[in-house]
C-alpha cells in the first residue's frame, strides 16, 4: 500500500519544506537568484536535518529578512523540516518614523526602498533638519529629522540705553543709548544675537567722554595698558613697525594707530638663466614672495618660490640642466648608450636595451629617449624567461600526468589530491597551473580529511548511529552522525550531527 503524500508549502522567495510520512524530512531551496548574490554550497537545493547554508544577499539593496543589516547569514534545516530562520533576502526599507517628532508621519506613503525620499514637517517646539529625508540602510537620515528647538535666550536691559527687536527676528535684538551715551562699539547703535541659548555679548552704554572697543589695526593688534585704562599699547606684525608705541583716548575717541612697514628686503638677488614671474617693487615686506622661472630647458633644484625673512632673502635656487637618471635593479638587462659617452644623460640621449642570458625576452621598449623634462620617453623594460621548468610540488597533491623539464609560456598542468583529500577549485583556487613568461601561475589547495578512532570516541561516550565500531576517515564536508552510547545522554551544546572542515571535527560528548 502506497503512503500518502502530505506538502507544506510557504510563501517565502527561497525555500519551502516537504514532509513525506515514513521518511526523512528535508529543506529545499527553491530560487537561487532572487536578490542572492552568492550560496553556499553552491549548486545544492536539498538539504537533510542538521545541513546548513550560507547566503549572501546583493549587500547594495538588500539585506537578509528580519535581521536588519545583516547581509550574510548562516541557515540550518530542523529535524522537523523546517529552516531555523526564513532564509530571504528582502529589498532594504526604512519604517515609517512614529517617533521622530514628525508632524504627519502618513507622508512617509508609499514604498519606502533604500533611496526613498520624502519631504516632512515636524511637531511645535523642534526644529526640521532638512527639506527631504532620504532613506538609508541606516534608517532616514538625517537623524534625527526633528531637533528639539533651543532653550531662547534670557531677556536683556541695558542701563542708559533702550533695548529694541523686531517682530520678524527674535534672534537679534538692536539697542540705542540714551543722550550723554553711546554703545561700547562707538557705532550710534549696535546689535546682540541669540545663538544656542545665549547672547554674543553684553549690551553695554557708556559716557560720551569715554572710548569703548578697540580700533581696528592693519598689520598689527592693540592691547590693554596694565597701567592705564585709557591707554593701550600697539603690537605690530612681524616686518611692521608702529609711528607710536602707545594710543591713548581722547574725549571720547582712540587715537588711530598705524603699522607700517619696518624691516623690509631690497630687489631680490638675480639667478643665472632665470626671471621672476610677480611684478617687481622698490621695497618687499617680511612675508613678501617672489616666484622664480628657469629658461629654455633648464630645471630648477630647489623651491621656485623665495620668502623676505626679517630683511633678507632665503637662499635662491639656480637653473640647472636637466638630466636624465641612469640607475637602474632591473636584472639580466643590458644597456647600451646612444651617443656612447661617459657621464649624465642630457636630453636627446638615448639607450638600448637587450637581455643577458638564454630564454629571456625584452618585455617593454627596446629604444627610450632621454626628455627635456628629465624624464625618459617610456619606463625601463624588463627580462622574462620565455619558459617554466618542472612545475611545483604542493602539499597532498600531484599532478595528473608525467612532468616535462621545460614547459613553454601558456602551457598548464592539472592537479589531483591524494585520496580522502578534497580539491578546492572555488575562486582564487583552481586545479591547474599555468606557465606565463617563465612563472608558474595559479592556486593549488586540497582540504584535509578527518579521522577519529575508536579510543577516542570511547573515550568521550560515543560511538557511530549507522556504522559498525570502527576508525573512521572522512573527506573535507562529510557528514557524520553519532549516537550516545548506552546508558549514556549528551553533554554541551555539541550536536551529535557534525561535518569535517579541513581536518577538524568537533566531538561531542556524552556520560
């Protein structure tokens, strides 16, 4: 009599689960490529109870389902058929922000993918941080869409003066003063400017006979006397001078401090073969510059540009010819010059190449020609075997056929791995090597087996489910399933079910 057949289907994009009465249950991938960029192991849709999975979604856009930013994830199938999670890669989406101080979350309509934009207002007492929110795989940004506005700052008085703001702008208040006074700025009015919660100064009025802030001083600075409130001493920049030392106020005002020119450089020195680019002046202040060109095909061998220091020019650079360098690592390379002359490589020389030595080809221009620049017309070549000798030895492998002493360039030889060992041919590994230009090219890898003896499975209260007391020696990936032995339960969280990788298996154990 035939068993019947129970299906229980799911509406994911990349599994679904059968169960058949009497038999094992298995998970099944159904789609491959919708949103995956990558499964592992590749090409298997049939997994039993304790097989896993790894997929990687298509990282720009999407994301595994439900993990949030996650794109890589691991998925084992359940003795009772079912994956542990939804194995699916979903589209990237931002939720609507309930708790972001919007004004009307609903705007946030429609689909709402990686990249969405939506224009929003937010809530009475914060402030919007941008025009449009854009939809990351971070959430919106910016974040957040909504600040809290900033506490405003306290109310002002000004003693002698009158304060005064206006409707349209309650960040800046204006202040005049009263008659016999004048701000502390000595401008007929003034303003102050709420930011962050607090005021850029202090409102102040003071007496007409009296001088307030500072004047402004070209190439230099005032400070205040330590003796005298109504003196301040000036402070020149580095190459300026000051016609006083001291200002001092006078009914009401500053005197007007001047900074000029103190220790200056003469016409900056000549250079053999060289002119200045900047226009030229009778005196050049300290910091002043002049740039410096060489003619025709000269180079320079220092900085162009020249400083006035204190009274004096930095050391001039000079014009020199230019030549091109001759040193060179390359091995079995041969050089011959063109005129054959002893010395530097001026412009217009030239060099020619050829390899020392048996099977070696010039890669690269046989002829390079010295520039005005000083730089040759192309790079130096180089010498390559044209080809391989025996090809190499790697660990638990061999290659399929008898080796040749000389291998010619493009030719390749395949690989085999010793018995019980796995072959990986998974990018960047591959079963062959080929011979390019006198080298061997390419990747050779073969995975360890796995081996537990009897001892050691007695020794940690196990034994096999389905095979008889014996050694076992399994290849990289093999599953192998354990069972307590009599009278004996599992220990730890290592399952009973296991898989060698590379030569390692985790043992579980059982008392």
């Amino acid at each position: 009599m035939r068993v019947p057949v129970q299906f229980i289907s799911f509406s994911c994009f990349l599994f679904s689960v059968t169960v058949v009465q009497g038999q094992e249950e298995t998970c099944e991938l159904k789609s491959t490529t919708f949103r995956v960029k990558e499964i592992n192991p590749e090409g298997k849709t049939i997994f039993r109870a304790g097989e896993s999975v790894e997929i990687t979604c298509i990282t720009e856009k999407h994301w595994i389902f439900q993990t949030k930013k996650e794109t890589i994830k691991s998925f084992t199938c359940r003795e009772n058929g079912q994956w542990d999670y939804e194995p699916i890669c979903e589209d990237i989406r931002c939720g609507v922000p309930r708790d972001q101080h919007v004004y009307d979350p609903s705007s946030f309509w429609g689909d709402l993918k990686l990249g969405a934009k939506r224009s929003y207002y937010c809530m009475s007492g914060y402030d919007q941080m941008s025009a449009v929110a854009t939809c990351t795989r971070d959430g919106w940004t910016p974040n957040p869409l909504c600040a809290a506005k900033q506490r405003s700052c306290r109310d002002l008085s000004v003693e002698n003066g009158l304060i005064y703001s206006l409707p349209s702008n309650e960040e800046e208040i204006f202040y005049f003063c009263n008659t016999g006074y004048k701000p502390f700025t000595g401008n007929l009015w003034d303003s102050v400017a709420c930011s962050k919660g607090s005021w850029s100064k202090e409102p102040r009025c003071i007496r007409e006979e009296e001088c307030g802030a500072f004047p402004s001083v070209h190439h230099g600075k005032l400070k205040q006397s330590l003796h005298d409130q109504g003196t301040a001493e000036v402070e020149c920049d580095p190459g300026f001078k000051s016609t006083q030392r001291f200002i001092s106020c006078i009914r009401g005002t500053w005197e007007k401090p001047v900074c000029e020119v103190g220790v200056s450089c003469n016409i900056p020195p000549k250079v053999d073969y060289a002119f200045i680019t900047s226009k030229p002046e009778e005196l050049y202040a300290h910091g002043s510059s002049v740039t410096y060109v060489c003619r025709s095909s000269l180079l320079m061998n220092r900085e162009t540009t020249v400083f006035c220091r204190n009274g004096t020019w930095e050391e001039t650079p000079t014009c020199e010819e230019a030549t091109c360098p001759l040193s060179t690592t390359v091995e079995d390379l041969k050089i011959e010059r063109s005129p054959d002359i002893e010395g530097p490589v001026k412009p217009g020389h030239k060099l020619i190449f050829s390899c020392n030595g048996q099977l070696l080809i010039l890669k690269g221009q046989r002829e390079i020609t010295c520039q005005p620049n000083g730089e040759w017309s192309s790079p130096f070549p180089k010498c390559v075997r044209e080809k391989c000798g025996p090809p190499p030895q790697v660990d638990s492998g061999d290659t399929t056929e008898m080796t040749k002493p000389e291998y010619n360039s493009g030719e390749r030889v395949e690989y085999v791995c010793f018995n019980k060992y796995t072959l990986v041919q998974r990018h960047p590994y591959s079963k062959y090597m080929t011979c390019e230009q006198g080298e061997w090219r390419g990747n050779i890898k073969c995975l360890k087996p796995c081996s537990v003896t009897v001892e050691e499975m007695d020794k940690r209260g196990i034994e096999l489910q389905w095979r008889p007391r014996e050694k076992i020696f399994s290849p990289h990936e093999d599953r192998i399933i354990f069972a307590c032995q009599r009278g004996k339960y599992l220990k730890g969280s290592i399952p009973l079910i296991q898989y060698c990788n590379d030569g390692v298996m985790n043992l579980p154990e059982c008392v």
